[in-house]
C-alpha cells in the first residue's frame, strides 16, 4: 500500500419504535404582518413534550392516537403571543402568529426594583445552583451542515522539469476541485450525560454529501502517485520550500510500499474506524458543541465570565414557559468585547433562560507569511428548560461558526539524489499558489426530552458502535418518516448529486 495517495489527497484537499398507529402533524407557523416564517418556535403537544420550528417557519411532530387526546396545542416564540390550536387547525396549514411587542413597565411587581447590574451579578451568583451537573438522559435530533465556498485556485505554474507535471496539470487539477460543497448530517438518539463525559445512542442518521467530490481526489492522488514514481529515483530526497521555509523529506519513505503484516494491520483498522465512525465523530460533534455553551470554561462567549467588557441594558420583560423574565441587551462597552445580543434571565431564580448573540468583531485574524486565517462568523441561539431538580439544562442551540482561509505563497519541490554523479538536483516544480476558501459550519440541536438519571445508569450504559449513518445521494423526505425531527430547510430539500 503506497502512502503517496493519501498524502497528495491530505495536500489536495489542504431507534426509536415506530409506534403502530401515529399520526403526524405537520404545519407552518407565519408572521401575519410580514409573511415570513416564523423560525425556532416551540410547538408544545404534550407535557414536557414538543418540537421547534425549522429557520423556515416549518414543524412536523408524531402523536400516538393512543395517547390521550390532546385538547390543544400551544405555539409561542418570542415577540408573539401565545396561543392554542386544535389537531385539525393545524393539519398541512399555515399558522399566522400575531407580533406582540415586549412589556416595557407595569406588568410585574417586585419587593425591590433592582438594577440591570444588579440581575447581572445575580445571574453570577446563581450560576453554581442553575446548572445541572446531575447525571441526564436526552432524547436528541441533531443537524450539521458544512458549506464550503472556494473562492481561487491559482497553483500558478512556473516551470517544471517533468514532462507530465506541466501546466495543462495544475491547471485541470485546480478546475476539479469543486468551488461549492454542501455536507448534511442528521441523526436522531440519546445523549447520556455525566460530570463532562458523554455516552451515546445512535437510532438512525442520514448522511447527505456528494461521493463523486471524494472520489475526484482519490483520483488525483493516483495520477500524482503514478507520474512521481516513474518520474523520481527512490534513493532520492525531495526538498520543499516555501518562502523562507525548507523541509528535506526522503523519497522511498514516500514512495515505498508497506511489509504485508503492516498493510493488513492499517486495513484493520481502518474498517474498524468505518464501524464506529459514526458513533465517535458525533460524540466529538457533541464534545466541540457543548463547549460552546455561554458558562463553560473554553467557550468563546465571555459576557457572563467577563461582563466588565460589555453594556447591559434592561429592555423590558417577557413570559417563556410561563415564567416571567428581564429582557437584557448586551453590547460591546470596549474595544475587546466580541459580541453583541440579548439574554433573557427569569426573574424568580436568575436563571439565563435563553440567549441570543453574534460577534461585532473577527475572533481571530491571523496573517503571517502569505498564510491568512479568519474566524468571521458565530453566531447563534440557545435555550435552556428547567429539570425535576430545578436546575436548568440545554433545550435546543442554533449556533454558526465561519472560518476564512488563504494561501498566497510560492511552492518550490526540488528532487536530489548524492548517489548519482554530477548534480545532485533532478527535478524541479516551481508554483505560486494563490488559494481562497471560506467555510462555515451550521448545527441545530433539538433536546426533545431531558430526564434525569442515577450515576449507574450512565456507568452500565454500552454503546453501540456499529450503527451507521445512511448515504444519500439526494434528499429523502420518508426517511424520517414515523419520527419527530426538526423539519429540514430548503437547501436540504432540493439538495441532490448530479447525475454522471
């Protein structure tokens, strides 16, 4: 097996039951002043039990008809009233929700008005009560979508001593490699949560992304790996330079093949990872995701750890989940500050209920040397209910995270071999590599049902690691049919691999 390929490629690419008898519902809820849809509202169809509405203002959910039969179903998203429907109202139609502007005074009574510094420091203060460290069990549905945009290829070919690696190559090399790339993950399961580590339970995942993408590279990898090996002696050495910088690598590590007993241990392994691929990467997805949260330690959203950066102002007041809450903004008040949003804090036990935010400011922005790197987008929801221990866990998080990356530097390969008479240099490559590409990473999480559960719950818990996510080369909307998922927006939809 050559290890040529997967470095060029690495360069390259720099159970839920279904209930017997269901019925579901499906609607979608819209502003009746400006038509839009109405996005990440609740949908409350039982105790404890609900759905949130898609970016797009769309909501489906399944109802046991053996369950008791439900008298209404209650909608409310911030800035509209609250209110009742019936199934039938609610059966393939449109939902208009009526705009309801925030109370500013008069509507609730306190034994002390306090100040907007005041509620902030409370919210400190009863940080270590309002967070659940508790052992919990929760039923998820998580959307991933990667969007990739190259903006420039450029390998700007200058000269080359090999025949096969002239320009007409870099330059095809660079018109196929996709300009857009659009990668959906779903999955639906339960999260089992204890003291930071996590456990999971994968009942079904979709996988939509086009396999041709992929292909093209490992495609590539064998054109480079056949033009280096006839081209290239074994015993000699490759010298790259970039710039200022210079790295000596020996070719016949390169090029040689692996001894059986080795090849056959990687192939191992590598099936091995096919297994439980799945299962791994989503708990890293989880990891990386909950870090994110505005009171853990390594998330990037200081306002609560740091408020003496930012300006807090008390807007008015608002009902979520029937409980009264301070509606706060918070902007920069120095040059330091990152972000910009509103929280909302219930006024019994100061509690952050939900939070909205986005950055004002690039979070990193790192240039040195023709290497350019940016994070320009984080932006999000979260929304916390309150748990049978009356501290609060993660309802559902919308959160957004854009990254900027560039490449403008030359590219010098050079083959030398000391076993040959006269010069040592062979071969020579010369490029200006002029590379753009912005990506940005969108995840929806939905926590359906929080329960708490004993310490030997999670310990005795196994995972199973041969679940696995399904291909799609384009959407299917009877995957999840029978299953209670936030609906999927429009790019999902029409999202399809063209036909070869």
């Amino acid at each position: 097996m050559s290890m040529i390929r997967p470095l060029i490629t690495f360069c390259l690419s720099l159970f839920i039951t279904v209930p017997l008898i269901a019925q579901t519902v499906s609607s979608k809820l819209v502003d009746a002043k400006t038509q839009k849809g109405i996005p990440y509202a609740t949908i409350q169809y039982g105790e404890h039990q609900g759905v949130i509405s898609n970016e797009e203002g769309l909501f489906s959910f399944i109802i046991d008809e053996r369950m008791t039969a439900l008298d209404s179903i209650y909608i409310s998203s911030m800035g509209y009233a609250k209110k009742g429907f019936t199934l039938e109202q609610l059966q393939d139609n449109v939902i208009l929700l009526k705009p309801k502007a925030i109370e500013l005074s008069g509507v609730y009574l306190f034994d002390k008005e306090l100040t907007v510094d005041e509620i902030i420091e409370k919210v400190k203060e009863r940080l270590p009560q309002n967070i659940n460290k508790d052992a919990v069990k929760q039923r998820f549905f998580l959307r991933k979508a990667e969007l990739g945009n190259i903006h420039k290829v450029d390998f700007g070919f200058e000269r080359s001593s090999i025949k096969e690696l002239n320009k007409e190559l870099m330059d095809s090399i660079a018109a196929s490699i996709p300009r857009n790339n659009h990668h959906y993950t779903e999955s639906l399961g339960d999260l089992y949560q204890n003291n930071g580590k996590y456990k999971l339970n994968i009942l079904k995942a979709a996988d939509l992304y086009d396999k041709s993408e992929i292909a093209s590279f490992e495609d590539l990898g064998s054109r480079m790996e056949a033009i280096f090996k006839e081209n290239i002696k074994s015993d000699s050495y490759l010298k790259i330079k970039s710039g200022i910088f210079s790295q000596k690598v020996q070719v016949d590590s390169i090029l040689s093949d692996m001894e059986e007993e080795q090849a056959e241990t990687v192939q191992n392994e590598l099936e091995k990872d096919t297994i439980s691929g799945l299962l791994d990467s989503q708990r890293y997805i989880f990891k990386e995701l909950l870090k994110e949260l505005y009171h853990k330690e390594d998330s990037k959203l200081d306002l609560i750890e740091k408020t003496r950066k930012y300006h807090f102002e008390l807007v008015g007041y608002a009902d979520i989940a029937d409980q009264g809450v301070y509606v706060i903004d918070f902007t920069p008040r120095r040059s330091s500050a990152d972000f910009k949003g509103r929280l909302y804090i219930n006024i019994e036990d100061f509690a952050i209920m939900r939070l909205d935010f986005e950055n004002v400011n690039r979070l990193r922005n790192f240039r040195l040397l023709g290497i350019t790197y940016r994070e320009v987008l984080y932006k999000g929801t979260m929304r916390f209910a309150q748990l049978l221990n009356k501290k609060y866990e993660l309802q559902f998080m919308d959160y957004s995270f854009g990254q900027y990356f560039a490449v403008d530097r030359p590219l010098k390969v050079v083959e030398k071999n000391k076993h040959v008479k006269g010069r040592r240099k062979q071969n020579e490559l010369l490029l200006n590599i002029d590379f753009r590409m912005g990506h940005t990473n969108k995840w929806e999480l939905v926590v359906f049902e929080n329960s708490l559960i004993q310490e030997p719950q999670f310990t005795d818990y196994k995972e199973d690691k041969s679940v696995q996510a399904t291909y799609m080369p384009r959407y299917n909307p009877e995957f999840w049919q029978g299953h209670t998922i936030m609906e999927p927006n429009q790019a999902i939809r029409e999202f399809t691999v063209a036909e070869e």
